[in-house]
C-alpha cells in the first residue's frame, strides 16, 4: 500500500479513487494500476472485489503493448474485449452473491466495477448497463439509501424506455427492483404494480412456472402479507413453494436417472449440485426460508404446507451437499408430521428423504 | 368605439408559485432547496392538472394483453393470471401449427379481442376469488359461463379447456348432492363425443345418467336431467353400436343396445324406449337373429300404436318386412310392406312410400309376378316424378324399366319361338309403333306397353344397340343400375332368340 502524491502526477493525467472517483492518494501495490482516495475505501474494495481481480486489470489498465501487424493488433483488441467481457460478468454475479447473502456494503465496489467496465465496453446509453444500475439500486435499497437507488432505478428506466429492444429478463429485473423500491418507500400500491410487471415480463422470458419468476411471486407475496391480506398471500407463498420444490425434485429425478446410467467402476462418489448459480442458490435459500418462517408462525392449523416448504428445504440443501442442514431440517419435518399425526403416505415421503441424506452422511466427500 | 374589457387574467397557484420562486432569484439558493420546489411544483401539477396518471400512461403504451395481466396480478390473482398465459401460449402454438401446415389461419389473435380478454379477467379473476373462499359453486358458475362464451365453433379448444376446469371444480362441490357433478360429466361427454372418442364419452354419460337418477333436477331450458341423461346415452350407444356393427362385431353392439334399451325403459320415455328397441332389432337383424329381431321389432310397433305414431310405426313395419323378406316369408312381408304403403300415403311420406313400393317390386320381380312388379314400380316412379328427385326418379325409373321387360319378354319369347308368319308380323309392328304388342293367344294377356324411356333401353337391346345415352344419369349408383338394366335384358332377350333360331 504505497502512497501517492497527487502533485506528483505528470500534468493531464488525473488519478480517481475506484470507488468515489476523488483525486487518488494510495495505490494497490500488487497490480499498481488501482488508485484510492484513502484507507477506508481501499479496504472495502479489497474485500469486495478487488482481492479476485486484482491481477486481472492489469492488462486492462496498462498500454496495449506495440503489434507488429495489424493481424496482431486486432487479435489483441479482440483478447482485450473478451477480458473485459469476462470482467463485466464476474463481477456482476460476485456482487449479485454478495446482496443475496445480504452484505450490501459489499456488492456496492463490485457492482460499480461492473457497471464501469460495460460504460467502457457499450457505451453510456446501452441497454447492457441496466444490470448494473440494478444491482447498484438493490445494494443501495440494503443500505437504505433509497435517494441514491431511486436515482439508479431512473436512470435505468430511462435507459430501458429509450431502447427499442430490452429483453423481457432485463424488463423484469427492473421492475422487481422498481418494485422493491417502492415497498421500501412504503408506497404499496405502486410496488404491487411493479411487480405484476415484473411477474408478466419473466413469465414473457421463462414461462410462468419457472424459478426466475417466483422471486416476483415471492414479493408480491410479502407486501400482502404486510397488508394482511392473508388469504391472498397464503395462495402466493404456496406458489412460490411449489415452483421451488418442482424444480429441485426434477433436478432431483434427472440426477439419479443419470446415476443409475452411468455405473461409476471406479466408485468415485456421485457429485450432486442444484444446476444453479450462486446468486440462484442464495435466493433459494432465502426464499424458501422466509416461506417457512412465516409458515412456522401458522403450522398448527396447516401443517401440511409447513412440511411442504421444509421438504423443499431439505432437498434444497441436499443437492447442495449441506448434509447437517439437511438432516435438521428433515427432522424438524418429521417432528411435526408425527406431533399432527398425518397420514402415514406424508411421513413416509419425510423419512424416504431421511434415509437419503443418511446414506449421503455415511459415504462422506473424501 | 367601445373597447372591450379586458381579459380577466388568472393566475393560478403556479404561475404564482413559479413567480415567486424561479427565476429572478439570485443563485443563492442551495441544490438542496431547489429541488424541494421542483417537488412542489411537481406535487401541484400532480394535484391540480388532470393529465394521464401512470396508469392511463401505461395503458395507452402497453398491449391490452399486458394490462389485464398486470391487472390481474396486482391484486393477486396469479392462478387467473397463469391459466390466461398458458391459454395465450396455447393459441400461439396452435397458430404455429397452423401455419406450418400453410393452412389460412382465420382467427385473429386473442389480443387483439379485446371483449374476449375482458370477459377472461371478469370470470377468473371472481372464480379465484371465490375459490379462495371455498365457494366452488361459484367457482363452477364462473368457469361456465365463460365455457359458454367460447361455445363459437372457433373457440372450441377454450370452451373445452373450461370444461375440464368444470369437471374437475364440481367434484368438490358436495352441497347440491351433485347436480354441478352430474352436468359436468354431461358436458365432458360432449366433448369427448365431439372429439369421436364414444367409450369414453359414454363412460361420462353413464355417470351423468347415474347421478341424475331419480332425480327432478331440471337445466336452464327447463328440461330434466335425467331425461337429458337418457338420451344422450342412448345417443352415444347408437353410434358406438354403428361403429361395431360397421366392423361386424354383432355380439358387442346387441349387447350395448340392450343396455341402451334398458337404460330407456327406465327413463320411462315411451318414444325413446320405441327407439332403443328400433336400434336392438335392426341390430339383431344385421346378426341375422330373426326371431329376436321380430319380437323386439313387435314390442316396437306396439309402442308405436300405443303413441299413435304413425311415422314410427312405418318404420317398424318396414324393419319387419325386412326381417320377413331375409327369412324368406314372403307373403308376411309382403302384408307388412302394405301397411307401410298405406301408412306412408296417409301421412304424406312420399319418400317411404317409395321404399316400400320399391321393396314390394323387388319382392314380386323375384317370384316372378312382373306385371304386380311393374305396378309397384310404377307407383314408386309416380311417387319420385311428384317430388322432382332426380336421383330417385332415374333409380325408379330403371327398376320400372327392368320389370316391364321381364313383363314383356314372355310375350315376344313366345312369338319368336312360335316361329309362324303371324308371329313375325305382330313382332314387326311392334317394332315399328313400339308402343303396345298384342297379346299372344296362348297366354292370351293383354300387355300394353307405354311408350316411355325404358321402351328405348328395350329397343337398343333387342337392335343389340346399347341406348344408354339417352339417360342423364350423372349419379354412379344410377349408372351401375342402368348399365345391369341394359346388360340383363338383352341377354335374356338373345337366349330368347336362340331358343327360338333352334
């Protein structure tokens, strides 16, 4: 961690610190090529970001080294493009990751990243920047600047409206986060409409069964619930937690199916995993534990809907090798069939999924 | 001159506001507070200026489509929401399929009616709204009216979907004691009888006629259901039995009509009883089962006669006549067929009278009676020539044709095999005039022969020429009739001939 004089820059050169874009008076000593303007936001970039990219800048952020032909020097503009393209990727699912586990401080560095390096590749008015500008409003939302994601969510709209042709996927994003938006600022009505878009564009992009949607479902379903509006919430949940569970049982279904085709002779232990990303996963997780905390606080007069969601969970963490999780909250499901004395086909479903993460327990990952 | 008073001048609030505020303030002012009048402003305009609020922006760039979604999801109806979309994708689908087979699609997309769109949002969303409730007759009530609103022959596949919807709904309505189930199972067995596919059809009509059992249930026409229930199954036993009787499984269609026949004399509907039995006979007849056949066609007639249906009791006669006829009893037949006659003219029905002239002509040419023959088909040929059927004039006309030549060949046989000088002589002026031959003194009949078309056929075939020509017939079964009329006589005639050279 050096420091920097900024009287000391050659005239016409201008440092800006990466996450404020104030005169820079500290530089990252292992890539050499990230300027900050002190201490503090060094350190949050570091743990946000720049500790997984900081050698990758490097060829981003020197000169391009002298081609001898033109051949060469496309090749190498073409190699530049890919590595920002990869960049612009990897930081936005780094700091999607980040809001989903909550740590909205955290996402602010690697979404602002990001959203610099697409300014870079697509120019000021793409639609390739609305992403960003999500992210950067949810993590804004998290922090309860709601000003500061207000504007984000302008300028994307803007963004959107201007473009002739936004894909359905980007379309609902922003509207779930114009919708989130809104129930931060309390204004539900407009929230609830946000959200039916957002509902009506991924169903446009995936269909109406598919995970992507459920987290508009899942929204819509909190604000009737904030509005006591049970009934209509209980219906929502039940939707959301039904998408949930038929996606990971049919992950399920496929992974087994493929197990069973190809007979490991070596014995390696079969690897199962959700098919999801990590941003997909950490939503998953808590969606459907949201759904089961607010079906805790009524499992004595539906119990059946309360061992639903726990089943969900079970798999959910089942496929992704979270054993101990698995296994307690198979037990809580069980519990609670017996303690409500259902019918002998729902315990047996528990204890089939018992038996399954046992087996799993017994065989651990070497 | 008078001048005119001057304009009042308003000054709304904004101008006043804007007055004051924008713009010849020096720039004092902080950002801060700036924008906090920029927000008055907007606030004042909102309030005070009717412009388009957001919805009205939305709806005026958004499809009608979009809106009535987003309708629908906002206030929760997501069921509603996910069943429109999935119909949407399945119009979409069938669309495709349409035009890759290059058919002419005619409808038009379902977003673009925008009626139809309404009348989805008006009814799912109550039937989702009652289905939370647990109000499933209200559920039911919604789902079916909009089956009946897509009853258009185009909608078909929404209407079906609807009904499905019904079907499943109505089973968890258990107030009614099932009146909501049984109509289900009538509407599902319509559309599986639509479809073609009887046994299930007939499957859902059994339960419909089961729940309807003594019961006084009636429909919106004022109709019982039960009654309703009776005929639709019998309806779907008639065509199931057609089916197995086409592919000559006699033993399964007889068994089917006589369920079908119970099952009517249990709606105690004396005319669909008459019916059933009607069906069971021609059945038992096609299975060649006589006696059966007879017995269940008597129970008929007297059912008939019992109602005083004379239409029906014709129709009964003639499938007697016709059991009689397969059985070889003639003169019973032939009785019967004179009662169908009877029958028949009395009450108009040309068309029968006909058919049965024409049977009873069939039955006298085969026992070889030409001239009682010849009289039927005559009668069939003036009862066709007064209903200007071209078709049934020239089937007739043939018939009538081959019976005057059998009436007449006996005559010119003999005169040809006499072989005397007379004999030629009445065969040439025959010949000549074609209109009548004198009788023969040995059978010493008097045979008189109109000068009609047939006598045309009868000439080309004793000259060996083929006047075929001189008929229009544009129909093949005519055709095959008139060639068999043409072909038969002269070959009779020829053996005549050579008996005669001999």
């Amino acid at each position: 961690m050096d420091i920097i004089c900024p009287l000391a820059v050659p005239k016409g050169r201008r440092l800006c610190c990466e996450v404020c874009e104030a005169p820079a008076e500290r530089v990252c000593t292992a890539c050499t090529v990230t300027y900050y303007c002190g201490v503090v936001h060094q350190r949050a970039d570091w743990d946000s970001i720049h500790e997984k990219i900081c050698q990758l800048l490097i060829p981003l952020r020197t000169t391009m080294p002298f081609y001898n032909s033109e051949e060469e020097r496309q090749h190498g503009l073409q190699q530049l493009r890919q590595r920002q393209k990869h960049l612009i990727e990897f930081c936005y699912t780094v700091a999607q990751k980040y809001l989903f586990e909550g740590k909205h401080e955290a996402a602010v560095p690697a979404a602002l990243h990001s959203l610099r390096f697409r300014m870079n590749l697509h120019g000021l008015s793409s639609v390739e920047l609305v992403p960003a500008y999500l992210l950067l409003a949810e993590a804004s939302l998290g922090l309860g600047q709601i000003v500061q994601a207000e504007e984000y969510l302008s300028q994307a709209q803007w963004t959107v409206l201007k473009s002739t042709e936004c894909s359905y996927a980007i379309q609902s994003l922003l509207h779930r986060n114009l919708g989130l938006l809104h129930i931060a600022k309390e204004n539900y009505e407009e929230a609830r409409y946000h959200l039916a878009n957002d509902i009506y564009f991924a169903s446009c992009a995936f269909g109406t069964e598919d995970i992507r949607t459920s987290g508009g479902y899942f929204h819509l379903a909190n604000i009737f619930y904030g509005l006591k509006k049970l009934d209509v919430a209980d219906t929502l949940y039940t939707k959301v937690s039904e998408i949930w569970s038929k996606y990971l049982n049919n992950r399920y279904q496929v992974l087994s199916e493929a197990r069973i085709q190809q007979i490991d002779l070596l014995g390696k232990r079969f690897e199962t995993d959700t098919g999801l990303d990590e941003a997909q996963e950490a939503e998953a997780i808590q969606i459907l534990t949201s759904v089961w905390n607010i079906r805790e606080s009524t499992s004595d007069t539906a119990p059946q809907k309360t061992i639903f969601v726990l089943n969900t969970l079970v798999m959910l963490y089942y496929l992704m090798m979270h054993s101990s999780k698995a296994q307690e909250y198979a037990e809580r499901a069980f519990g609670l069939a017996k303690e409500h004395h259902l019918s002998v086909h729902e315990q047996s479903t528990i204890q089939e999924l018992l038996s399954l993460i046992s087996a799993e327990e017994t065989h651990p990952v070497t | 001159m008078t001048t005119l008073p001057p304009l009042p001048m308003t000054h709304p609030k904004l101008t006043s506001l804007a007055r004051q505020k924008l713009p010849c303030f020096p720039s004092t002012i902080p950002r801060s507070q700036l924008i906090k009048e920029k927000d008055d402003i907007d606030h004042y305009l909102e309030v005070n200026f009717k412009g388009l609020s957001k919805e009205e922006v939305a709806a005026y760039r958004n499809s009608y489509k979009k809106n009535i979604c987003v309708d629908m999801l906002r206030d929760g109806y997501h069921k509603s929401f996910t069943e429109l979309f999935a119909l949407m994708e399945k119009w979409d689908a069938l669309q495709e399929a349409a035009r890759v087979r290059s058919l002419f699609w005619l409808q038009r997309p379902l977003e673009e009616q925008p009626d139809k769109l309404g009348h989805f949002y008006h009814h799912l969303t109550r039937a989702e709204a009652a289905e939370r409730k647990e109000y499933f007759e209200d559920v039911y009530n919604n789902l079916y009216a909009l089956a009946c609103y897509f009853s258009n022959s185009e909608d078909k596949w929404v209407r079906n979907h609807f009904y499905e919807r019904c079907f499943k709904i109505a089973q968890r309505i258990k107030i009614d004691g099932g009146k909501k189930e049984a109509e289900a199972h009538a509407h599902m067995g319509l559309l599986f009888e639509e479809e073609g596919q009887l046994l299930e059809a007939a499957e859902h009509y059994e339960a419909f006629h089961q729940l309807t059992q003594g019961r006084i249930w009636k429909d919106e026409t004022g109709r019982f259901l039960n009654l309703l229930a009776c005929e639709s199954l019998l309806r779907t036993y008639r065509l199931l039995s057609d089916k197995m009787l086409e592919n000559k499984e006699y033993k399964q269609a007889i068994r089917i009509l006589i369920k079908a026949s119970e099952i009517a004399k249990e709606g105690s509907d004396k005319k669909m009883e008459g019916e059933a039995s009607y069906y069971l006979g021609l059945a038992h007849l096609a299975a060649e089962e006589y006696e059966t056949a007879l017995t269940v066609l008597n129970t008929y007639s007297k059912i008939s006669i019992d109602l005083e249906d004379d239409l029906s009791l014709g129709r009964a006669y003639e499938a007697i006549a016709k059991v009689l006829q397969s059985q070889g009893n003639m003169p019973e037949a032939i009785k019967y067929l004179k009662k169908v006659v009877e029958i028949a003219r009395n009450n108009f029905q040309s068309l029968d009278v006909m058919r049965a002239s024409t049977m009873l002509g069939d039955i006298y040419n085969e026992k070889g009676y030409y001239s009682k023959a010849s009289e039927y088909f005559q009668q069939a040929f003036d009862t066709t020539a007064e209903l200007r059927n071209m078709r049934h004039v020239d089937e007739t006309k043939v018939h009538y044709g081959i019976a005057k030549a059998h009436q007449i060949m006996l005559t010119i046989n003999n005169y040809i095999e006499s072989e005397d000088l007379t004999s030629l002589d009445y065969l040439l002026s025959w010949k000549e005039n074609r209109s009548s031959i004198a009788p023969h003194p040995i059978i010493g009949k008097t045979l008189l022969f109109e000068s009609t078309s047939f006598c045309v056929i009868l000439d080309g075939c004793i000259g060996d020429f083929y006047f075929i020509g001189n008929f229009n017939y544009s129909l093949p079964h005519e055709y095959r009739m008139c060639l068999h009329a043409v072909l038969y006589v002269p070959l009779m005639i020829r053996k005549a001939g050579n008996s005669g050279n001999d």
